[in-house]
C-alpha cells in the first residue's frame, strides 16, 4: 500500500540532519506573505491563546503542525475528512516532503497516498506553484514552536 512507503518515507526523512531540528528548505518571509492566502481558512494560534495570524476557521489551526500526525488537531475535531484522517492512521505526519505536494493538490495527494482513486479532501485550495508551498511550510515551522531534539546516546 502506497500508505505505508510514505509513511516510511517520513520517517527517514525526520532522521536526517535537514529535518532532524525542523529546518525548512523555503524562505519564511516569503511564506509569511503567501500565508494570506490561507488565512481565509487557516488560522495560527500558539498554545497560549495568543494569534500569531488570525485566520478562518474553516480549516486546522496550523500551529505547530510540524511532524503532527495528519488529520489530528483535537480541537478541529471531527471536522476533518475521512481520508485525511486514515492517512494520519495510516503513518501520515506533516514534514516538509508530504505537506508541500499536499497543499499544491489535496486530492491526488491523498489519492496517491491512500492508493484509492476516490479520496478526497476538504480543502479545495490549491497553492500550485512548489516555492510558495515550500515558503510556507517555512514559515509554519518558524513560527511553531521548537521542534523537539532527537535523543542522542
């Protein structure tokens, strides 16, 4: 099942050293200014309470969406689609190498994903161009709070 190879492949890329400590590869800034168009849906919200931006509420606040497992956030519940969430059952966790193809096209990545000609997903957008993706994964990842070192012994 395609599901599980991805899964592998998050967790081969989280151990090594370009996304071990959340390093990006897109440029925050930039990823600031093309959050705009996600904010229609998408708020950010630290666990204070506090707006880091202030956004719809249609979609997940995306705080700390680094290496959290697909379609979990508890607070927007049972608002996610089915598909999203088997895909985070299934291994799904956001990095880098599955969030940027998902926001460019939600639906064929959760096809490819699921291995399943019929998923869907419930954020029609799409952020075509793969910088802008990359961008705003940065930002995301820059405004989250710090990714948890791995353990070394």
């Amino acid at each position: 099942m395609r599901l599980l190879s991805m899964a592998a492949l998050a967790t081969g890329l989280m151990t090594t050293t370009a996304f071990a400590d959340g390093h990006a590869t897109g440029d925050a800034e930039a990823g600031e200014k093309v959050f705009s168009k996600c904010k229609a849906c998408h708020s950010i919200v630290d666990a204070d309470g506090e707006a880091i931006q202030k956004g719809g509420r249609n979609g997940p606040n995306l705080y700390g969406i680094f290496e959290r497992v697909a379609g979990s956030d508890e607070e927007f519940g049972k608002k996610y689609g089915d598909d999203l969430v088997a895909a985070g059952e299934g291994g799904l966790v956001w990095i880098e190498e599955a969030f940027v193809p998902y926001v460019q096209d939600p639906r064929a990545f959760l096809r490819e994903t699921l291995d399943d000609s019929k998923a869907r997903s419930k954020m029609t957008f799409k952020l075509r161009d793969e910088e802008d993706a990359a961008n705003v994964w940065a930002y995301l990842v820059s405004v989250g709070p710090a990714p948890e070192e791995e353990a070394t012994n």
